[in-house]
C-alpha cells in the first residue's frame, strides 16, 4: 500500500516538473516574441477563449501595461486538444502575479492534490477536480477551476493560459531537436511505452526522446537532482534555439507548435504588451512562493491540507505585489480545511 502510494507521488511530481519545463519554454517564447509579433498573432488566434470574461472580484478588467494582474497557469496532462474536451484535470496549478510598475514577478504553485471548498458546489475535494466538477450550464471547467482559486487565495485571477502534455514534444520537433551530452547509459520507456536507450556522450533528440530524457529520475544515482540538472540544460538549450538565428528561421513552426497545444484567455491583441511587461522584468524580481501543505489520508484518500493561517500569508503576499484590497475577508475554515 505504501508503495503504491509512494508511486503515484513519484509519477505525479514527474509529470509537475514536465509542465513547469513547458511554463517555461512558454514564457522564454513570449520574451523573444515581440520580434515576430504577427506570426504570434496568427498561430496564437486559435487559442484564444474568447468566452471568458473579467474576473468576479473585478470592478474593471485590468490593463496589462499599467496595472497588476494574475495569469492562471495549468498544465494538463493530455496529448491534444480534443482529449482535453473529452475529461480533463490539471496535474499542474500555478499562479503568476505580476506587477508591471515594479517590473516584478511572483509564482506560487499549488498541489493538485489540496483539499478545498470547490466552487458553485457545497462540498470539498482536491483542487484540480474543480476542472470537471462542475454544476451550472453556464460554466466551464477552466471557469470553475478559476473562481476556486480565487476562493482558496482571495485573489482576482484576470487571466489563464492552459497547455497539454503535446506542447513539450512539438516545441522540440520545430526546432529541429536538441542535443544534450548524456553522462551514462540508461534506458526508459517513452511516455507511450515504446523501448528508448541512451548512450553516454553527445545525443541528439527528438521531441519524443527529449521528453523521456527529461523524465527519467530513478536509474540517476543523483536521483531527484540529476533529474533536475537535466531539465535545466534543455530548458535553456531549447531558449537558446529559440534566440539563435536557426531558431528565427524556424519561429513560425514554433509558434504553430505551441498556439496548437495552447488555450488561453487575454486577448491576442494584449500579447505583445505581455511580452513587453516580462521582458522588463530582471531574474532578481522574480520570486517563488512556496505554500505548504501537509499530507492527510481521510475516508481512504490522500489529500494535501493548506492551513488556513498558511492561505492567509500566502495572499497576503500576493495581495500586496497585486496592490489589491479585497472586498471581503477570506472565508471560514467551514469551507476549507
């Protein structure tokens, strides 16, 4: 039983680290964006929800140049657009506050597993069966998992950009590939079972094989670290395509790649300003908030509970970055644990 436990922990903390790699890639593509704004523009239509409105805890919608704002990020692990429709639920629930007049940024992710009131519903579950947990004909599952959040840190989330599993392996394909210098042999599965084996020294990868090598954790004797060490040579091998003039060239494909895995809520028109605002914000600025949780196992099922007192200076934070006065207190701990 422990075991099993200890497994599916493994294999949902693999899939968080393979979203927060496509986080990444998103934003570095954003950054170097404003160069081809009209090949965003054209591959980004496509995504864009154009059903969403302003967040409730909003007089106005916010102006991405001027005044503070929250972009939802989820991450689903999904290999198309079409399966989303079908049933989905996030494996990966990030918020990113940003602060345009400060050129600063703050993420604080939280555990799909937390337990919390979901909205439009009278009960509690975890926080990513928001997404398909809904009750009223006029709200969707980005929607309900929007307004759950906002509940959970009494924050506005103006904003969301929702990318599957896919959108790691066509970035890498656009590109042509990418090579890494392996630094011993292993061999793994491919994320649809096929056999993958990898020498030691210099490899060049498809997105397919990217995606495997990024993943494997438990034949690195560093284990979670090495893992890590890993990603962060892609990540910055696959930005510095993007940059390079190679990359220029292919900057349409790429952006084809991703407008394909993307959907996302701020207008199309607002992207260049997005770029603009992240461009301008220097690494220091940037601050990770971590919101702790401990694990509870209740009526046969493990849940990550968020203390009340914790929730609270985790919006305080953000309620300051966000120069934003809530209109009303955060609600009991009748309705979260």
């Amino acid at each position: 039983m422990e075991h099993s436990r200890v497994h599916r922990v493994k294999k949902k903390q693999n899939r968080r680290w393979i979203f927060r790699i496509i986080i990444i890639i998103c934003i570095g593509f954003m950054a170097i964006g404003g160069y081809f704004a009209s090949q965003i523009l054209g591959a980004f239509t496509q995504g864009h929800d154009s059903n969403s409105k302003k967040s409730g805890l909003r007089d106005e919608e916010v102006k991405i140049k001027e005044e503070p704002f929250t972009i939802m990020l989820l991450g689903v692990d999904q290999l198309s657009t079409a399966e989303e429709e079908k049933d989905w639920r996030p494996d990966v629930i990030m918020i990113a506050a940003i602060n345009p007049n400060t050129n600063s940024m703050k993420l604080v992710s939280i555990p799909r597993d937390t337990l919390v009131h979901i909205a439009n519903t009278k009960g509690k579950d975890k926080i990513n069966h928001a997404a398909n947990n809904v009750r009223h004909k006029n709200i969707d599952g980005v929607e309900n998992t929007r307004q759950t959040v906002e509940e959970f840190l009494n924050i506005p989330i103006d904003y969301y950009a929702k990318i599957n599993f896919q959108g790691f392996i066509d970035v890498v394909d656009a590109l042509g590939g990418v090579d890494v210098n392996n630094k011993f042999y292993f061999s793994t599965q491919s994320h649809t079972g096929d056999p993958l084996r990898y020498s030691p020294g210099p490899l060049h990868l498809d997105g397919e094989k990217a995606l495997a090598y990024v993943r494997m954790r438990k034949k690195d004797i560093n284990g979670d670290m090495g893992r890590n060490e890993r990603q962060r040579d892609v990540v910055n091998k696959l930005i510095d395509q993007m940059i390079s003039f190679e990359g220029f060239t292919k900057f349409n494909d790429v952006a084809t790649a991703v407008g394909e895995n993307l959907s996302y809520s701020f207008k199309p028109t607002d992207i260049p300003s997005l770029q603009k605002t992240y461009s301008n914000i220097p690494k220091q600025n940037t601050e990770s908030i971590e919101l702790k949780t401990h694990t509870d196992k209740r009526n046969g099922t493990f849940y990550e509970i968020c203390t009340k007192e914790e929730r609270i200076r985790v919006s305080d934070l953000l309620q300051q970055h966000l120069e934003y006065v809530p209109k009303e207190p955060m609600k009991s701990s009748d309705a979260h644990p």
